[in-house]
C-alpha cells in the first residue's frame, strides 16, 4: 500500500533527516573530542595528522633512549668527580710523607775481602831496538834467512820462517798466524807479544832463538796471573734485590778478576768493582734491600741488608695504595644501565627517527693504572726523589681527569639541549595534528543547541503540514 505525501511533508521530512545527520555528526565529535575520525570526514587533514602523529611518537620513543644517556653521562661525571677526590687524598697523602724523615738516602752497600788476581796477561817486549815496519829482518835487522820462530801460548802454537827479504811487518803478520791465542804488534818502535788468555804462559822458541830473542831485546818466557783460591771456589753466590728474581753466578767458573767483573756487571740493580782484592756491590737505590747467598765464597755476608727505612713513611705508602684500590672499586659503580663511560665502555645517542642525526660519545678507561698510577713499591715512599715521580704521575691524572670531565660535561649539554629540542618538537606536532583533526567544543555545544532547536521546529513544521494535507482531503470529501 503506498503513501502520497504532499510536498510540504516531504520538505519537512528530508530537513529532520539532515537535521539527525547533522545531529549524530556533531555529537560524534563532543564525544571523541575529533572532528576528522577518518579519511571520509577530510583525507588531507586526517594523512597529514597521521603523519605528524606518527613523527612525534617516533620522537617520543627516542625520548626515553635519550634520557638514559643523559644519566649515564651523569653517571660518568659523577665518577670523575669522586675519583679526582680520591687523586687529590693520594696527593695529600704523598706530600704528607715528604714532611716525614727520608729514609737512607745511601744504597745498601756490601763489601767483602776475595783473593782476586788482575786480568794482566802474559807479554813479551823487545825493547833494544826502534823497529819500522819496513825493516828487513836479514838485511836491517841481521837475522839469518829460514830460521824458524814459534811462540807457544798454553799448548797451542804459531810458527814463522824467517825468508830472505822479510820486512817486520811480514814478522808480526806471520807470528800472529796459527792457533795460538797471541797477538804480536808493533808499540812505540818496540815488538810486543801478547796472550789473549789472562792465565797462560808464552814461550818464545824456534831453531833461532837465541840470535831472535838478542836481537829484538825480548824475553823468552812470559806468564799470566793466578790465583788459586779463586780458581778453587765451588760456591753459587744468589744476589737478590728487593723481592726480585735472585740472580746466580758460578763461582767454580771465576777463574780470573775478569771474570768475576763480568759475571756481576750482569747482576740487574746492582753496581759492582773488585779493587786490590775487594768486591764491593752497591744496591741501585737507596731504597733497595741486597740478599746474598753463597757470599762467603768471595767474603760477603750471607743474609738481608736493607737501608735505613722510615716507618711513618711505610705507612703513607700502604694508605696510597689503598686510595689507588678505592680509585678501581670506584670505576666499577659508575655503571648506568649496564653502560660505564669509564671502563671502556662508548655509547651512541640518536636524536632523530631516522638515525641520520646522533652523538657518539667514546668512553675511558679511568682505572689506576690507565691514569698512569703506579703502585708504590716497597720503599717507594723512603726518599723524597721517589716521592716527586709519584706527585708527578698523580699531576698528570687530575689532569687528564679534568679534561675528560670537561668532554663529558659539553657531551651531557648536547644530549640534554637535544632532548629539550625533541620535546618541544613533539609539541609542535601533537599540536599541528591537533589542528587539523581536534574538534573545537564550544562550537560543536553550538551546533547541537541549534541543531536540536532546528529539530523541534522541523517537527512541528512538518505535523502543522500533515493537519493541512488532513483538511484538503477532508473538503476533498
């Protein structure tokens, strides 16, 4: 069955309908708060919202990474500053121990009293005549053609046939060739003959010798130094400084002062002469402790010998090494989050969605030993000379300290003006995102009074134009 209406009830129907619309429309965005909810109500201003949106969280969720590194610079600058505290205690404490009496400002020394023969060799001179090496031995010198000369060093020998135009450089060239550890030469115009071994007899000889001998002025036998009492040690003799490796020498091999020179020039930390038959060692510093063992094979006292040590000193020592332990338990807490600037560790802080746009900060190594502090040693504190390279070492990591805290405080200043940035940056789009899609409220409570006003009047405009079409039909009737 179909309704005729009449064209006023029609007018007033479709204006209740745009009215509803209009009504729902404008409720929906009192109640979201949103007057774009999606691309059908303005696409332009809902991707461009979304777009900002979307940049602002991203920028947000950076937010947090970026606050962390602020505390972990912190963190940093937090542990310098307590660690220069702890370098300047260890300062006070250094210079506190200069206003201490010095320990012995004289190394250990040990003297002992040992047979030792010089290192002089056998040696036979002429001394008669002026020779040139340019003198013929037959002619200039007289000496007879092919007699024969040998020189006998120990049990080895060297030979030399006299030949008719022999000059005496031919001679020194011929004696010193053959196995005999000699060397002949030429020494003020006098022929010298000398063994390479401090401890073995040369003999002149050969079928001339006499006429060899008489004519060069030389002595036909010469012999070495020794010494029995030193040829007979069987000890070990151990020099030991301070708590360092003992070193050894073996006497039973010390034949000669040569010897024995050369076996303890090789001891580290010591300074030793063997002179007119006493060997005197001299510790390298006057805080150094001497230990022998074996000593009385060469007359030295077996035993420790220390120089003279100050116990306040000693003291101040073991309170700086404790403040340098502090300074490495202390590196250990200035983690943040699992990250320590001054152990090693380095931290990248991005600022922006991309990571195009970041601050690499690169982190120390700021234990004792990797600010130069050395531990003090045993009598590291017993003269003042010491004491100043320690003072010197502590300098130069209040320093480095300070510098590095000066790159950490201008690392923390950019972290947190970019972090401010990014916050007011995400304000900036939050609010342009609002703008575009944010429904002002006081306008939508407008529309809805007008709205609901515009429906009541429809309504009784549209019920006074169905009475109307009521009495057309009823005339109509």
């Amino acid at each position: 069955m179909s309704v005729t209406l009449s064209h006023a009830v029609r007018q007033n129907l479709l204006s209740l309908q745009n009215t509803s619309d209009l009504l729902s429309q404008t409720q929906n965005r009192l109640s979201t708060g949103l007057k774009v909810n999606s691309a059908l109500d303005d696409p332009t201003a809902f991707f461009t919202a979304s777009s900002l949106n979307s940049r602002a969280n991203d920028l947000n969720r950076l937010l947090d990474s970026d606050g962390n590194a602020v505390q972990t610079v912190r963190a940093a600058d937090d542990g310098i500053k307590a660690i220069t505290k702890l370098v300047e205690s260890a300062q006070a404490t250094a210079r506190q121990a200069q206003q201490k009496p010095a320990g012995s400002a004289t190394a250990t020394t040990l003297t002992g009293t040992a047979t030792i023969a010089d290192d002089t060799a056998a040696t036979l001179t002429g001394t008669v005549t002026t020779l040139a090496g340019t003198d013929t031995l037959v002619g200039d010198l007289g000496f007879t053609a092919t007699q024969t000369v040998t020189i006998t060093d120990g049990t080895a020998t060297n030979s030399y046939t006299i030949g008719a135009t022999d000059t005496v450089a031919d001679l020194i060239t011929g004696l010193n060739t053959g196995s005999a550890a000699v060397t002949a030469s030429l020494s003020g115009g006098a022929l010298v003959i000398t063994s390479d071994n401090t401890d073995d007899t040369i003999t002149l000889g050969g079928t001339a010798n006499g006429d060899f001998a008489g004519i060069l002025g030389l002595n036909t036998t010469g012999v070495g130094p020794t010494n029995a009492s030193v040829a007979a040690l069987t000890d070990t003799l151990s020099i030991q400084v301070n708590s360092g490796t003992a070193e050894t020498i073996d006497l039973s091999s010390i034949d000669t002062k040569a010897d024995l020179d050369t076996a303890l020039s090789n001891i580290t930390g010591v300074t030793a002469s063997v002179t007119g038959g006493n060997i005197t060692l001299v510790a390298g510093s006057a805080d150094d402790s001497l230990t022998i063992a074996g000593g009385d094979g060469v007359g030295l006292t077996n035993g420790t010998t220390d120089a003279p040590r100050n116990a306040d000193r000693n003291t101040l020592r073991t309170e700086f090494n404790n403040l340098r332990t502090q300074i490495n338990q202390l590196i250990t807490d200035t983690s943040y989050n699992g990250n320590n600037l001054l152990n090693g560790d380095s931290l990248s802080v991005i600022f922006n969605e991309d990571g195009s746009s970041k601050l690499d900060i690169t982190g120390v190594t700021f234990n004792a030993s990797g600010l130069g502090i050395s531990e003090a040693g045993t009598d590291a504190f017993q003269n003042n000379t010491s004491i100043d390279g320690i003072l010197t070492e502590l300098s130069s990591a209040i320093s480095t300290l300070r510098s590095q805290g000066g790159t950490f405080g201008s690392n923390l200043s950019v972290v947190e003006v970019r972090q401010e940035f990014s916050k007011n940056l995400i304000n900036t789009l939050e609010t342009g995102a609002a703008k575009l899609t944010l429904a002002d409220s006081n306008e939508e409570a407008a529309n809805l009074l007008a709205l609901q006003t515009r429906q009541a009047l429809s309504s009784q405009a549209l019920s006074l134009a169905s009475r109307a079409d009521q009495q057309v039909l009823s005339l109509l009737r």
